[in-house]
C-alpha cells in the first residue's frame, strides 16, 4: 500500500503480510491507514460524490502557491495505492482486476479511478 498527502501522512508505503494488526500511540495515523484502505476498497467507493474533503489532503495543503506572480497553482494530489496479491475470486469479482488505484485532487476533474 502507498500513501501520499492523505490527512497525517505525507508519504508513506506499507506491506502487508497475511493477517496485520496496526497498534500504536493515539494519533499516529491508525485510523488514516484503514480510512485509505476504505476509500480504495470500501463499498461506497464508486459512488461516493465527494470522496474526498479539505480536511484529508496532508496539513490541508490541497494546492501550492505558483511559483512566479500570475502562475496558476500547483495541486497537490492524494494518492492511494493498494496492490492486492493472491486474490480469490470473490475478491476479483468486488474489486475487478487490476486492482484499483484513487488519485484526488483539487478542481473539477481532479478524481480519477482506475
């Protein structure tokens, strides 16, 4: 799994092996993890309107100031990744094949699936 600029996590890549447990310290980005895995796997994950909010780009930094005066601002996407390994075909059926990948942004046209 790959993170990028999702609410506490500037940039982060985790693996997991077979069953995971996440522990750790209140506010260490538990509940972010499993957030991210909701929004590429979850159920709603089609259908949501707005799937993402100001509040879950990292720092709420969702575009950056152009670099000279009368530049159009940068944005700052969130990235998500889950590469899903040894699949049933139950799971392959939920989430078609290959696995799914969230980019967010900000603006029109900024969320793409695939």
């Amino acid at each position: 799994m790959k993170v990028k600029n999702f609410r506490s996590i500037k940039t982060a890549e985790l693996d997991f092996n077979g069953h995971s447990l996440i522990v750790g310290p209140d506010n260490e980005g538990k509940s972010t993890v499993c957030e991210a895995l909701d929004l590429v796997l979850g159920s709603d994950r089609i259908s949501r309107f707005l799937p993402v909010e100001e509040f879950d780009f990292h720092t709420a930094e969702y575009l950056v100031a152009p670099a000279n005066e009368g530049g159009e601002p940068t944005i700052v996407p969130i990235h998500i990744e889950v590469l899903l390994t040894d699949i049933n075909a139950d799971v392959e059926n939920r989430c078609g094949h290959p696995p799914p990948i969230l980019n967010f942004g900000f603006g029109p046209k900024s969320a793409s699936y695939r």
